[in-house]
C-alpha cells in the first residue's frame, strides 16, 4: 500500500487526510494519508526516518515547520528557492524534493472567490511565516501593487525582506494603529497568523476598510474566525482558507502520483464538514 503523510505541530484541526484519502479512493490507488505531530525540535530525526519508510510518496509540511524543511531538501524547485519555504516533498529515488503548491492553491482559491483583476490592487497581509509569502509569490506573479506586511517581530521583518528581495514589500508593525491607518487603501486584507484558531480576535477593526474589499483568512478549521464573522457584519466580501487547502492538496496529490482528480466530489465533503461545523 502506497502512503503519504502530514508533518506538522499541531494537527487537530487537520481535513488534509480527508482530502487525500479521497483523492487516493478517486484515482483507484490503494493507498493512506496520516497525520503525523511532529515533537518541536526533532524535524530533521522525523524527515530522516521518514527517507527510510517503504512506499512513502511524499509527505506534506504545515506549521511551524515549512521553512526550515527547506534546509532538508537534496532538490527544491524554483518557488521554494524564491519563497523560502517547502510544504510539499517528494520522495525521489535515494532524494527528497522539495514543492511549494500553497502559492498556486492560493492564487486559485483566491481568484475563484473573488474573481477581481489583481493587477495593481494594494494587498495587507498578516504575518510572515510560509503561508505569507507564498501569498506574496502568487501576489507578485499576478502583478499586484503595493504589498504591506503586517509582523510583529523586527528580527524576522528583515529576515523577511531579505528572502524576498525578488520583490517589493513594506512592513509595517502588526499593532491596531498601524493596521487601521493601512485600511482604507487595502483591497485586500490576508490573514496568515494563527489569530483565530482558537477563537482570537484581531486588535484591530475593519470598520476603516473600503467597502469593495475583501477580506481572506487563510485559516479554515473553524471555518468562520472572528475576523471573517466582522467582515459578514460589515459587509465585505470574505473566504475561509478551505478553498486553499483543497487546491494545494490536489496538486501534491499530482506531483507524488501523476493523477488529477476530479475537484468536485471533494468539495462537496468539504462543504458538509463546513455547514456542519458551522451549524
């Protein structure tokens, strides 16, 4: 039996193994997903073992470990060398290699939801992790205009502008001043923090935002954060990062086995899991 996996810290909110399993039951491959919690500190000891495991494919990376799987990697391709940061891995012959499917998975949900020209438009995204810039990268390809990057750490500011010197962006301090100041020229504000997983609220308002923007949380489980639930009261066009997660799957899911499944089917999971837990 063929099988891929998910490292990551933590994983209890995870629908990546329904979406793979899904995918491998469509494709006709006898084959399972898991998640696997990586311990902080011991990655390199996971990834190692995991080069040794027969019938692995791949593996996917979620946080907080993207970056520094990077470093592991024998090959990575173009977009992982630019965003600096690796969430899908294929299992070569005797070598990892190292994917980033997050940016196109994101430039799909993103345009498919919104359905806006993102030529020139101005962009605040929060937080700077992997998710953040391969927002950026997918941001950067579609040619929009000014980029803020909300972070509330200088060190990792500048470590930031430095991975990304291929492009322009601006960083500002993730305060509610700050924020709410950048608003009314935002059209469109991503969420790439975990500020809301667990019920958070952002420390800052909306209400300075322009009526046509829209707002997108890169986080799906819960699938209505308290950042998207303010933007439904005010009248903002939103979206949850489910879409996301859905798109970079399916084509991990293709690199480790050549298959394209059909979309479809596994949306339609994905919605009953969403109105349910909605509910």
């Amino acid at each position: 039996m063929k099988w891929a996996a998910l490292l990551g810290n933590p994983l209890g909110h995870t629908l990546s193994p329904l979406i793979h399993n899904a995918a491998f039951q469509q494709a006709g491959i006898e084959g399972t997903y898991i998640p696997i919690q990586v311990k902080i500190g011991y990655l390199e000891e996971v990834v190692t073992g995991l080069c040794f495991m027969e019938n692995l494919l791949g593996f996917n990376v979620t946080v907080p470990f993207k970056e520094a799987t990077k470093r592991l990697m024998d090959f990575s391709s173009q977009e992982v060398e630019l965003i600096g940061a690796v969430n899908t891995v294929k299992r070569g012959e005797d070598k990892l290699i190292g994917y980033n499917t997050d940016w196109s998975g994101f430039l799909k949900a993103l345009e498919e939801a919104w359905g806006a020209n993102l030529e020139g438009k101005k962009v605040l995204i929060l937080g700077g992790g992997g998710a953040a810039r391969a927002a950026i990268y997918a941001l950067h390809t579609r040619k929009a205009g000014e980029i803020l990057v909300a972070m509330r750490s200088h060190a990792k500011s500048e470590k930031l502008i430095e991975t990304l010197s291929w492009t322009s962006i601006n960083v500002i301090t993730f305060e509610k001043g700050t924020i709410e100041k950048a608003l009314p020229e935002t059209d469109l504000l991503v969420n790439a923090t975990p500020l809301g997983l667990k019920g958070e609220a952002m420390p800052f308002s909306l209400a300075p935002m322009k009526e046509k923007g829209f707002v997108m949380d890169l986080i799906y489980n819960p699938p209505i954060t308290p950042l998207l639930q303010e933007a439904k009261e005010r009248g903002l066009r939103c979206s949850n990062g489910l879409s996301m997660l859905l798109y970079q799957a399916l084509e991990a899911f293709y690199i480790w086995t050549g298959h394209s499944p059909d979309p479809h089917p596994i949306k339609n999971l994905l919605k009953n899991w969403e109105n349910t837990t909605a509910a």
